[in-house]
C-alpha cells in the first residue's frame, strides 16, 4: 500500500500544479523512488491510493517500467486520511499481511534492503505493526522532536509529553490486517490504530541501517540532493 493523497500543503508553491509523489528530487519523482524500492525488494503489486490531481498521478503510475502491477485506490471524494485511507484501499489487498509505504519519504538501503529486513523481523504471533524507525540524529531534513521510545524487545511506546524521543518513523511499516479491526469510519489517522496496539504492546520498531529524508518542504530537496551527492 502506497500513500499518495495527500494535499502536499508544506510542498508548496511546488504542488500547486503537481501533486507532492510527483515532485522531483535526485533526479526523480518521489513515487518513482518508492516503487523502484518495492520492485528492488521483489513487491509485485501494489495499491496506490490518490485524491489531490488524481488525474496526473494515475497516468504517471501507466507509464511505468513493469515488474510492479499497480492499482488505484480512488479517493477523490473524500481525502480519508492515512487509517481511512487504508481501510478504503482493504479489498484491493489480497494479503492478511502487508507493506505500508509513505510516498513523500526517501530513504537509501544500507547492507541490506530495508523492506526485507522488515520480512525477517516480523513475528506475526507478537506483532500487529513492525515500523521502520530512524534513530533522530539521523533523521534527515526533519523537523519534529522524535516519535517513540523503544525497549530492549524492540516494543515501541510514544514519546512522554513534552520531551524528545530518540526514534522517528520513517513512513514505512509491516501490518497485520488485525490493526484494522473495529476500526472508525470515515477520515482518521495510522495513529488511532497504533495507540490501541502499543496499549497491548504489538507494535514494534526495526532501526533502519541506511540513509532517511523527510523530504517535505521545498528546502528540504536541496538538503536531500546535496547529502546524496555526498554519499
């Protein structure tokens, strides 16, 4: 599952004619880094879903090099959110595991590739989310103060109120479809659904090894390009 409908607001003036997934940086549009990730990780399908100039995401994703099937899951209606917009998306997944990718996250593999250490970590007896997380000195371009806390298991708990924390989610994370279950309805956030899991401690973090941008202002393209051209 691909999430691309956002409205790209912290993107502009850049998205006021192109959605955010479309926005180049190393050369190429953000979608495009993260389908080359999954089809490098052997994915063979995945479900897009848009809403902000649908129109142009879905002709790009046509003009695709194969390998990759992909399927939209329309939300031009009604923009659900990230948790609604998965729940929408439900009947296009065969899968009662799956991926979930952020489409406005760059990141750069280390030894190994980052979604099949995620294969390898999960345990689907203890977990019902495994996300990719980055330590926050190497959170790159971002922002924020830090997401969770992690012990020694790998068990992930929010940050206390007001305090950093030493964790960032990267925007990629394995599910269970039992996240999903007595779900809200309508437009709601992965947080909604994460807060429950941690209160039964099923979510989990994997450290991520390589590279991390959050790539989601205009400034933060130069940053990204230039750390890129470093490495």
């Amino acid at each position: 599952m691909v999430l691309a409908a956002g409205l790209g607001k912290r993107m502009r003036p850049l998205t006021a004619t192109r959605p955010k997934p479309l926005v180049e940086v190393a050369g190429k549009p953000l979608l495009d880094h993260v389908l080359d990730r999954l089809r490098a990780a052997s994915i063979a399908r995945a479900v897009v879903n848009v809403h902000y100039l649908a129109d142009a995401v879905e002709a790009h994703l046509k003009d695709q090099a194969p390998g990759l099937e992909t399927l939209i899951s329309d939300e031009t209606a009604e923009l659900l959110e990230t948790g609604g917009g998965v729940i929408k998306a439900l009947p296009l997944i065969e899968d009662e595991t799956f991926l979930i990718v952020n489409s406005d996250n760059l990141w750069v593999d280390g030894p190994v590739d980052a979604i099949r250490l995620l294969e390898q970590r999960w345990d689907e007896t203890a977990m019902d989310a495994l996300l990719l997380v980055v330590p926050f000195a190497h959170a790159h371009c971002h922002g924020g103060v830090g997401d969770f806390r992690m012990d020694p298991m790998g068990r992930l708990t929010r940050r206390a109120p007001g305090k950093p924390a030493p964790f960032v989610y990267t925007g990629v994370q394995i599910v269970s479809r039992r996240l999903f279950q007595d779900a809200p309805s309508g437009a709601f956030s992965m947080n909604i659904l994460w807060n429950r899991a941690i209160a039964e401690g099923r979510v989990y973090g994997l450290v991520h090894e390589g590279l991390w941008f959050d790539v989601g202002t205009p400034p933060a393209i130069a940053r990204t390009e230039a750390i890129l051209g470093m490495t």
